[in-house]
C-alpha cells in the first residue's frame, strides 16, 4: 500500500529516545528521527530555520543530542552523515565535493521537511560544522554564499579563511580549552 503520510510536528518537546544505530527508524515519540544517513530534530512547529551539522572526521553524528534542546528552540536540526566510511565502525569522514554535500544538504532539509510537515526555509540555514565537519561548512559558505549565510566553525583544524567566508553573514569560531586555537584565533582576526 502507500507509504503513511508524515504527522506534522506540535511543537511540544519530546523526550529524547534510546540510542540507536545510524540508519534504523526513530520510534514514535523520540525527539530526533534518524532515516537513512540524516539525523532530523524537529524545532518548534512555527520555526522554518534550518541547523545543519556537520560532524567531524569519524565523528559521532549524535554529537549535537548535547545541545539538541538550545538547537530546538531556534529551529530544526539536520544532521549528515559524512559520505565516506572510517572501516569497520558505524562513523564516516567527508570527501572533498563539495557540490555533492550541497546537494545532500538540500535533500536532507527536504526530506525533514516533509516528515515534520511543515516546509523549512532553505534560505534561513545556520551551517555547523565540526573539526572536519567545520572545513566542509567553510568550503560550502565559499561556494554557495546565498545558501549558507551564517557558519559556526567548531574545532576547526585550520585557520578560518577570511577568503573563504567573505560573503558570510554572520561568522562563528569556537575550539576548546584542551584544543590548539592559535590557527582559529589567527583567522578570527583576519576576518575582522
């Protein structure tokens, strides 16, 4: 028979699930829905922006569970899997086309969009991106600057490229205390 078709999202918080492995089904009632490669925390029922996160090389794609309630309050997440496997365990890296993880972006929002039942702005995305996953977010804010106008750049292992992230709205470099931030610092002021 026909597929059933997606309930739109209320907007009442939902409680997190238990973890489960990439790809299978999020049960009924879970706060995120994974499908596939895609990671989808739904926002409030009226937010339209879009987060899109990118996880590091062999990342955790579960990373951002640690601030999915912060992320819900200003818009939905969508969370990628890298599209090149690390070997034997559930993790992936990012290859280098960047015209390919455009495409998969876009497709991901859509793909939320129709299970939340309420279309996303595709236009109003905040890029996130991690350690690999930030260089990956810096080369998409470089190639497609309408589509991603605000970055956060976490952990990123090279300096922030003022070239790169020149028609960026609004930029963002964050590193931890245990991680070397000469390089993020020396790029932050650049792009002042």
């Amino acid at each position: 028979g026909a597929p059933a078709r997606p309930r739109p999202h209320d907007g009442r918080p939902r409680a997190r699930g238990a973890r489960r492995r990439a790809g299978e089904q999020a049960s009924r009632g879970d706060r995120s829905q994974a499908s596939g490669r895609v990671l989808g925390a739904h926002g409030a029922a009226s937010a339209r922006r879009v987060i899109v996160y990118l996880h590091g090389a062999c990342g955790d794609i579960r990373a951002p569970e640690a601030f999915l309630e912060v992320a819900s309050e200003v818009g939905t997440l969508v969370a990628i899997f890298g599209d090149r496997s690390c070997g034997k365990s559930n993790r992936f890296y990012w290859g280098p086309d960047t015209a390919k993880l455009h495409a998969r972006i876009a497709d991901a929002v859509a793909r939320v969009s129709a299970v939340r039942g309420v279309l996303m702005d595709p236009n109003d995305v905040v890029l996130m991106g991690y350690s690999q996953g930030a260089t990956r977010a810096q080369e998409l804010v470089k190639a497609y600057p309408e589509r991603y106008p605000r970055v956060i750049l976490a952990g990123i292992p090279v300096a922030p490229s003022a070239q790169h992230l020149a028609r960026a709205h609004a930029v963002v470099v964050l590193g931890g205390e245990h991680e070397l931030r000469t390089h993020m610092h020396a790029g932050v002021w650049a792009l002042k």
